[in-house]
C-alpha cells in the first residue's frame, strides 16, 4: 500500500514474544543466502511450548488485531476470510496456507516436523536422522519470523548488544531463552497465498535466560553455535544465572513446559 508521499506503508500489529526458544540463531548475525530456498534475509525460529497458553492467547489477540487492521485497509477481505480468522484465533488452530489459503505466523510445531521429515526422507535422507534433527519442534508452536536488516540485539536489562562482540555470540545461540518483539505484518493475496495473510517481521531479540543448545539445533551454523555456548556449561544445566532478575514483563508462566531445557 502507498501513501501521498509514494512511500510503502505497512499494517500489522507489534506483539512481544516472552521466553521462546530461539533457533536457526546464526541467521540473527547474517543473512540466510545458503541454498536454493534460502530467504535472502536474517531470521530465527521462535519456538514457545504448547502449555503456554497464556502466551499463545497475547499472540493470538495480536495476530486478530493484524487481520483487523488489514481489513479496515482493504489490505484483506473480511468477508472472505474474516470467519476462518476468527474460528483459528478462538480455537487457537493456525491456518495452512496450502489448505485454507491463508498465511499465518504461527505454526504447529509436530506437524512442521512430521512435513519436514516425511519430505527429506521422499528425497532420500534417512529417517532416523531427521527425526533427531526437528526433534527440537516437537511439543511446539513455532514462529519464523524475518528482516530484511539487521535486528536489534539486547542483554536481560534492555541494553543494546553489538552483535560483533563475543559476546553477542555467547548470548544469542541456537537453545537460548529470549523475548523476541515482532511486527506481524499483513499481506495482500497471491498466486502462492490465494487469499492473503499475515507474516512475522523480526524488530529485535532480547536475551532473557541460557538455555541447553541444540546442537546442530536445525541450523547449518553448528560449528558456529557449538563456539557461542563455550563457557556457559555451568549455567545451562541449573537455568542460568539465578540472582539475574528477568525482565519484570515476563509472564507468570513464561517457565513453563521447558523442564529440563534450562
């Protein structure tokens, strides 16, 4: 959408996600050009466990309010869609693209995996492995969420990190603990998305508590996410630094369904 000034302005929602855990963290330092499918863009899988409802309930209001804008825009057709929006938001069921034609910024983590899995094995890579490797989804919700800049980086208290100091690399690995602030943003149909939806923009990632690595985690940065956790291996496994405080904005419940991951 254009305004007087020719310039592109953009309706959505801001919402904060609290105490997800972060993956693909490596694309938060550059951009993810590796492969045919590669975004062009920096991003991070946020992944909040399915008993957060609390959480997913802030998420959903705010996911609503997106879809609200855009209709009120004439970005999206309410009534085209605004019937499966509403019945997704109060059932908490993310929409399928490919089934219901409409983008959705949240998605079920088990069925993410299942897909996954069931397309690298069609191309001949062995079960077992991927099983292993999107084992991190399982018992899910996930958000991708993307920039095309750089996002903002910051420690526990708010300050801002410089992500080309060590340590930005030891705080921001693939199995910590985060709030993540994003603009869910709505976007007209498409050949690939017949009617429209709402995406996730990442404004920025805040540190919140250090959380066990995953390894190769789903990343290709391995070796790089194996080096930012070096020094932390007394502080994963008993939940980090506990005379920290978390930000005072953390929800009751932002602890739970991690169990032995922090």
């Amino acid at each position: 959408m254009a305004n007087g000034n020719n310039k592109r302005t953009f309706v959505g929602e801001n919402v904060t996600v609290a105490g997800a855990r972060l993956n693909w963290a490596g694309y938060l330092f550059k951009k993810d050009d590796d492969g045919p499918n590669a975004s062009g863009k920096y991003r991070c899988d946020l992944l909040i466990p399915k008993s957060r409802t609390g959480e997913m309930k802030d998420i959903n209001t705010a996911i609503k309010a997106a879809f609200g804008k855009a209709f009120e825009e004439g970005v999206l057709s309410k009534d085209v869609i605004g019937s499966q929006v509403l019945k997704a938001v109060k059932s908490n069921t993310p929409l399928d693209p490919d089934k219901d034609g409409i983008g959705w910024p949240v998605k079920d983590g088990d069925k993410y995996a299942d897909d996954r899995i069931e397309l690298a094995v069609a191309k001949g890579k062995d079960r077992e492995q991927q099983e292993k490797f999107y084992e991190p989804y399982r018992g899910m919700w996930l958000i991708t969420a993307t920039s095309s800049k750089e996002p903002d980086l910051a420690d526990i208290m708010g300050n801002p990190v410089d992500r080309e100091s060590p340590e930005a690399k030891r705080m921001f690995y693939s199995g910590a603990l985060v709030y993540a602030n994003l603009f869910l943003c709505a976007y007209q149909p498409s050949k690939f998305v017949t009617k429209g939806g709402v995406t996730a923009w990442l404004n920025g990632v805040q540190f919140w508590k250090k959380g066990k690595p995953l390894g190769n985690g789903g990343s290709h940065f391995t070796a790089i996410n194996e080096a930012m956790s070096d020094g932390f291996d007394d502080l994963i496994d008993d939940g980090g630094a506990d005379d920290t405080e978390a930000p005072s904005s953390t929800p009751s419940d932002a602890n739970d369904g991690w169990g032995d991951l922090v």
